[in-house]
C-alpha cells in the first residue's frame, strides 16, 4: 500500500466524527424538492454543498440553473491528460417526511441511536454525498489527487430528475468523464459489498376508462352500461396470464437474452424466497415460473397496477354506477426495451381487447430506458477492488430492479457510464419514517472509495 494511500485512510480515521458533525449539518436542512414551501430549503442545501467542495479545494465550483432546482457543479483537473477523468455524482434533495408521527426523533435533527445515525436524507443520500466529498478530502490531505475529478450534484432526483436531462445534454462537454460514480445504489447487507451494473427502465402510464358522461343510479341503470370501472378491471387481469407473463402484444420482443453465467452469477445473490416472503408480509411469491424471484425483479420486465380509482370510495355508502375508472400503471424495462415500445404495446392491447361499451385513453407520464455498464470496465475494477479492501471481500455483482434517471441521461448525452455502488442497507427505511445511516458501513464506505481513487492509477 502506498504511503500516499495509507496517510489518506488514516486521515478519514482520525476524522471519523467531524465528518459526521458535518453530515448532521447537511441533515438539517429539509431540502424537500417536492414541496414549494421547501424551495428555499432546497436552494440552502445546493450552497451549503457547494461550499463544501469549495473547502476541500474543488475549482470552478458553481450552481447552475435547470429550470427546476439547481445542480452544483466543481471540478479538479490537475492530474494531467493521461489521468483518467472521474465525475462523481449525487444529489442533495430529500423525500417528504410523512406521516411526521411516526418518527421517533425529528427527522431534520439527526439523533445518533447505537450505531445508527437517523434522519430524513441520512442513507438516500446525503450520507452518500458526504462520503464521496470526505473521501476525496482524505485524498487531498496526502498530496495531489491521482485523478481528475468533476462533481453533478442535483435537486431534483426524488421528483424524478426531471430537469436533469436537459441539462445534461445542454453541459455534455463540461460533464465529459471516463465514468461517473454513482453511491446512490446501495448494498444487500452490511457485511456484504455491492456493485449494481445494471439498471431497469420504466414506462409509466395513466390509463382511463369512459362509459356514461356522469356518475348513473346503480338500482336503474345497472345491468344495463357498462360499469367502466368493471371494464377496466377485466382490462388489467388480462394483461398478465396465468403464468405471469404479460400479455401486451409483442411486450417481450426486444428482451436481451442473459447469458448463463450472469445468471450464475445472480444465483450468488443471498437472497432466497422465504426472506422475501419475510420482508413483504405476503403468504407466496408470484411470477413466471422459469425464474427464480431475484431474476424476475432485475433482468425481466414487469408490468404493475400502481394506483386505482373509481366512483364511490368515501365512508358509508352510495349506490352509484361511476363515469369513469383509472389506473396507474408501470412497466419495468430491460435493456434493448425502450418505453415508446411499450406505449405502442399497451396501445395495441387496448385496441384489441377494450370493449365498444367504453371509450379509453392513455397518458404517458414518465419513461427511461434500462441500462448496463461494463463489468470488466477500468472504473468497475477499481471500485471493485476498493470494496474488497475495505471489507475484505469480493463484492457481489447485481443489477437493480430500480431505475436511476440519470445513469441513463449520462449514458445518453454525454458517453458517459456509471459505476453503481452505496453505503445504504434495505433495513434504512429510505423515504419511510426514521431513516437511518448504519455509521460502520458508512465509514468503510468511505475507506472503500479512497481505495478506489488510488486504483484509477
């Protein structure tokens, strides 16, 4: 290990506490994006980061609009042109804190409770953020930085992103790197390092459902139109079969193929059908019978009911045939899938399958493409081998059932591939009441990412 290496770790060892004095101040402000009433909030979290990267000797540091809240941006380009270039991403904004009496601490006062630190942002992903700045501050304090470094660190990630592509697109030159390590990811379990390589896409859609042009007296018209709630409802149960697999005129055509081995490699994954039974509360599992559970939520596409409505859904009763219904409705995708695919699919099955007592329509809410990064890539292996020397392990290789806008937008706009990794654990409770950060992941996370700075080189 090289002396540079090691003064750097001993560094964020020493320092252990000042950086979590310094998280608890980032915690503190409710940089809660969604809420308007939080916009001043939200702006005070981007300059409260962007001081922080002004203090450990970031240049260029600015905040910079989108259209929506802005995104800090900073950069150290001082290791020359054959050093690699890496952007470190994050963002700064939180989810609501609802239901507030649920909480068993305030949740922008971050309270230390054995090795738990809790608060709303602690684990998605101030924690996240402050591991990446300390890190790179560990690294400084030992001499120069062996890579160059930029930094995106956004607003608006859990209102969906969606002013970052746009951004990305108009700053691609500025954002031009080797790769982009993302912490926003996580792990499986404490003792066990992750790297996520792969990520689902997503088509959402509101599909609604028209029959009479008002809400109609159950006891004289019932029997009689056709309740589009019921409509709608025989809609959905058609779009799965009876093995699970969905329906949707040509739904599974673009679907890459997995190879066997990254199958091997999934089935290294400890994750078995009783913790997930565990975990939900449910009495059984569900899905096509050809793959295991933790397959059916990382390498196929899904389809599902989010959200339903219809008539009468007060207390007591009213006898009324409602006008309309509507359903919320998600696909995941998988890579080679894209969401204007899936419209037309959806569409294609509405037309086939509606009947001519209703009248539909779809609105297309949101959508993004899967992607996948190379697992034998430079930044994968560096990161990989920082995982291991921190917790002295190899690290499990899995692909998230999830999607990250951005990790498709830097593919998309700027070249640019990601490396997916994170300190967070599935018990954090992340946009629950009493999110936490477990403090000794947290801090190996931290050992884990100046190792793998030192590995670029």
């Amino acid at each position: 290990m090289t002396d540079n290496r090691q003064a750097a770790l001993d560094y964020a060892h020493q320092n252990n506490n000042r950086f979590m004095e310094e998280l608890k101040e980032f915690l503190a402000i409710p940089s809660i994006s969604t809420s308007p009433e939080h916009d001043a909030d939200t702006l005070r979290a981007a300059e409260w980061t962007a001081a922080q990267l002004r203090s450990i000797g970031m240049k260029n540091v600015r905040i910079m609009p989108t259209g929506g809240h802005p995104a800090v941006y900073g950069e150290l380009l001082q290791a020359g042109k054959n050093a690699p270039t890496v952007l470190i991403y994050g963002h700064y904004d939180v989810q609501p804190v609802d239901p507030l009496d649920l909480w068993t601490s305030a949740p922008f006062k971050a309270e230390v409770r054995g090795d738990n630190l809790f608060a709303r942002g602690s684990s998605d992903m101030k924690g996240q953020v402050i591991a990446t700045i300390k890190a790179v501050e560990s690294v400084l304090s030992a001499g120069r930085l062996p890579v160059n470094l930029k930094w995106l660190i956004e607003g608006e990630e859990e209102i969906g992103s969606r002013n970052l592509g746009a951004f990305i697109k108009k700053h691609a030159k500025l954002l031009k790197a080797d790769f982009c390590i993302n912490p926003d990811a996580g792990m499986l379990r404490a003792d066990l390092p992750t790297i996520t390589y792969g990520l689902r896409g997503l088509a959402y859609f509101e599909v609604r459902v028209y029959g009479p042009n008002r809400d109609l007296h159950s006891g004289l018209f019932g029997g009689t139109i056709h309740n589009p709630a019921q409509a709608l409802a025989e809609l959905i149960v058609g779009m799965h079969d009876k093995k699970g697999r969905v329906t949707l005129p040509g739904f599974y055509d673009s679907v890459r193929k997995v190879s066997k081995a990254e199958r091997a490699e999934i089935a290294r994954l400890p994750i078995k059908p009783k913790d997930i039974i565990n975990m939900t509360g449910v009495s059984a599992l569900w899905g096509e019978d050809d793959y295991t559970p933790e397959e059916r939520t990382s390498i196929r596409p899904t389809l599902e009911v989010n959200g339903l409505l219809s008539g009468f859904t007060g207390e007591g009763s009213k006898t009324v045939l409602p006008a309309w219904a509507m359903a919320k409705i998600s696909c995941r995708l998988v890579p080679d899938q894209t969401p204007a695919q899936i419209e037309k699919a959806l569409r294609k099955y509405m037309k086939v399958n509606a009947p001519k007592t209703i009248r539909w329509e779809i609105d297309v809410m949101t959508g993004s493409d899967a992607a996948l990064t190379n697992r034998g890539s430079a930044g994968v292996q560096a990161m990989a081998k920082g995982l291991e020397l921190a917790w002295g392990k190899r690290p499990l290789f899995k692909r998230e059932g999830g999607s990250i806008g951005v990790v498709v937008q830097l593919q998309k706009y700027a070249g640019v591939d990601s490396v997916l990794t994170g300190f967070g654990l599935p018990e954090d409770n992340a946009h629950s009441p009493n999110e936490k950060l477990h403090l000794p992941t947290w801090r190996k996370g931290i050992d884990a990412l100046i190792h793998t700075i030192y590995n670029l080189v």
